[in-house]
C-alpha cells in the first residue's frame, strides 16, 4: 500500500475556506482509506468551527466532515469483513477525495440504496441518538424545536416511534414547509405570540411530553421548558455555544419534574447498545434498514450536490447567508 495525492477542504483561517491537494496515508494497523463519493455539510457545527465560536477547537487549520459514503480503497493490518471496493459509511472522515480511519468508524452499505441518499445516515444517526435517549412512548405528544437536517430527522424518528401529535417549530417558513411534507403533524413559528396556546391547543392540554431541542440557541430550552408537561423530558441535542438564557429551576424544571437529557453524539456505548443507548453501527445499520423500506425520507432534504471546487463560496454562504440550503452534498466522484 502507498500514500495517495488527493484534495481536501480545510478551514484556513476564521471565515476561510479553501481546496488543497494534499498528501493521504496508507491506512495503519486496524485502519481503513476509503475513497470517497459524497460528504454532507453539517451546517450547525461546521459553522461554528469556521467563526471559531466557542465550544470549538480554536487552532487553524481544521479539517471538518463527519458524514460521508464512499469505497474501500486499502485495507490496514487487522481488518477483517471489509472488501475493496465495498461501499461504506464513514463517521469522522474529512470533506475530501480519501478519509483513512479507524475500521469501527465505516458502516457496510447494503445494495440498492442511492449513494447520496445514504450519504445523510451518519447525521440521521445522531438525530436517532437523541429521541433514543427520551425512551419515548407510543401516544406521548412530541415537540422538535429546530428543522435543519438534525431536527428533521429527529422529528422522522419520533413519528415511527408511535408519538402523536409530532410538532416541530423553526423560524424559517420554508424549514417548517419542509418539515410537514417530511410527516410533521404541525410546524409553527416559535416567536409567534400565540406558540404556547397552539402547543396547548395540539396537544389536548396536556403539553409536551418529549422534546428534542436541536437549535442550539440557549434561549430554545425556556421555550421548551414552557411547553413541556409535567414529568416531560427535553432531550439537549442541539451544541450550544453561548449560554444566554435565564431559568427559574424551581418552577420550570424542579416542580413540575423535567428531566433534562444530554444529547452529545459522544454519549454512546462503545460496544453492546441497551435501551436507550444504542451504538454508533447499530444506529447507521437500523437508518439503512428503513432507508431501504421506504419508511425514513431523505430526498426531500437534498438542497444541491455541488463539486468540491465550490467549496470557498458555499462556506462564505454557510457563515453569512440565513438561508443557507440545509441539505448540501459535496460529489468527490
């Protein structure tokens, strides 16, 4: 096996982007290289990265990009069940033309599934990871709070456990458009004055009782908390960077019983899962499984393909654009 000539998109300086040839390694021992077909942006935590907010690694060069689909191009010592050639998710690889990582980190890819398609399932799976952690109940009342890629999973995932009604709220009209062709039961604007009245009004009167908050804003847990019913549980996916926010322990979250969960995709067993606490294969190979069936949308949320020579300007839109197209795939073919 020899080292590879490939381009790769790092993150140079705050608010810079660029495409650079680079040199990629051998896989080592207990490693793979995959050549990669499609990487997905994760417009929340990329962004973050590329203004260097807090909560982030704060040293340049950075090279981002967790979720991605490609073929088994080397084989390190000590891998076994993998082919070259296999196509493959890779958790952790890099927005570039081969990712080299460890063989836990590649998910086998079943036949049959659009390879862009599936290219999403390492996002999904941490949207998964966080209704996961609620334990939700068949006919609890589910509110989604955020409906960029992550929310939009999440709110997927919570209708297929049986929750109703599935409310999912952002600020954008065309998320929340979105968000019902995805099977929402209701999308609101959750600045609008009478938010709290038409959660009241869904739900029966009785409030939420499982809440994925994926905005990351900190001032999205009051809201959350405001609508919550009593023993509710508010599942923190979202990465929050600055804490803002004011919250009156006693009466929102002590007395009336909230359990506030957090949702970091770090938080996963590494090996066996168990209610609640699924791994990160286990997760990606059940998103497969009902991509494959028909029963988890993805098309929809697929904003534009674009080529990796893109890549200054679709981050130059990412850090200054509110409308950034959530569902942006970048084709390494």
């Amino acid at each position: 096996m020899t080292d590879v000539t490939g381009r790769k998109i790092l993150f140079t300086d705050v608010h810079k982007a660029e495409l650079l040839l680079g040199t990629i390694p051998a896989p080592g021992k207990e490693e793979v290289r995959v050549r990669m077909e499609y990487t997905v942006v994760s417009g929340g935590t990329e962004r973050a990265n590329l203004l260097n907010l807090p909560n982030t690694v704060n040293t340049y060069p950075r090279a981002l990009g967790y979720c991605g689909i490609g073929r088994v191009d080397a084989l390190g010592e000590n891998v076994g069940g993998l082919t070259l050639g296999q196509r493959v998710l890779v958790y952790h690889g890099k927005h570039s033309d081969y990712s080299v990582v460890p063989k836990g980190k590649v998910t086998p890819v079943p036949d049959g599934l659009d390879p862009v398609q599936a290219s999403f399932t390492v996002i999904a799976a941490m949207g998964l990871g966080g209704v996961r952690k609620l334990k939700p109940e068949l006919g609890e009342s589910a509110l989604v709070i955020g409906q960029g890629l992550l929310g939009c999973f999440a709110a997927q995932f919570l209708r297929l456990s049986g929750l109703c009604p599935v409310i999912t709220a952002d600020l954008s009209p065309v998320r929340r458009a979105l968000s019902l062709k995805l099977g929402a039961d209701a999308s609101l604007d959750p600045t609008a004055p009478d938010f709290k009245k038409e959660i009241t009004s869904l739900t029966d009167g009785r409030g939420i009782n499982a809440c994925v908050e994926v905005t990351g804003a900190s001032s999205a847990l009051p809201l959350a908390l405001s609508c919550a019913a009593p023993l509710g549980r508010i599942s923190l996916l979202g990465c929050t960077r600055v804490s803002d926010c004011d919250i009156d322990f006693y009466t929102q979250v002590h007395r009336p019983g909230i359990t506030l969960i957090g949702a970091h995709n770090f938080v996963r067993p590494k090996s066996d899962s168990y209610p609640g606490y699924w791994t990160h294969q286990d997760d990606c190979r059940t998103i497969l499984s009902l991509m494959k069936a028909g029963r988890l949308l993805v098309e929809p949320m697929i904003s534009r393909v674009v080529k990796p020579e893109s890549a200054p300007e679709i981050y130059n839109e990412l850090c200054d654009s509110p409308d950034f197209p959530m569902g942006t795939v970048f084709d390494w073919n």
